[in-house]
C-alpha cells in the first residue's frame, strides 16, 4: 500500500502507471485499489495537519507571553479539537 501511494505520488504516474509498476513486482491490484488507498491517504493526512496545527499552537514559541489563565483556555481548546 505504502508503496502505490509513493510511486503515485513521488513520480509523475497515472494510477495505470502505478498498476502496471506494481503487476512487474508481482503485485496483483487494480488502479482503483490504488485510488482508495490514495485517498485514504488523503483524509489520514488532513486529520494529521488539523491535530498538529491544534497542538502547535500549544506549543507556540511566545507563549511566556500570555497569561498563565489565556494559556490554560488555550490549551484546553487545542486539546479538545
């Protein structure tokens, strides 16, 4: 799976391209299979961005500058979403 997504992504391939890569390394999946794990890809590194960007702002550099009670709000509301 890991490997599909690469060769789809890091080359500019079509998604035949990839089925017929992954056929020669006898690996047996229709481009469709990998235009699912394509965008399951996708949807796993949205949540990844949404959590990160939440918790960056925890860990933001100038924090010493807020009030200890705006930091605790803060992070609070970061670490809900």
């Amino acid at each position: 799976m890991r490997l599909a997504v690469m060769l789809y992504v890091r080359f500019p391939l079509s998604l035949r391209n990839v089925e017929d890569l992954l056929h020669e390394r006898g690996i047996e999946i229709s481009h469709e299979t990998v235009r699912f794990w394509w965008n399951s890809f996708v949807r796993c590194l949205q949540k990844f961005a949404a959590v990160h960007s939440s918790v960056h702002n925890h860990f933001n550099q100038e924090r010493h500058l807020y009030s200890r009670q705006n930091f605790k709000t803060n992070r609070a509301t970061a670490l809900a979403e």
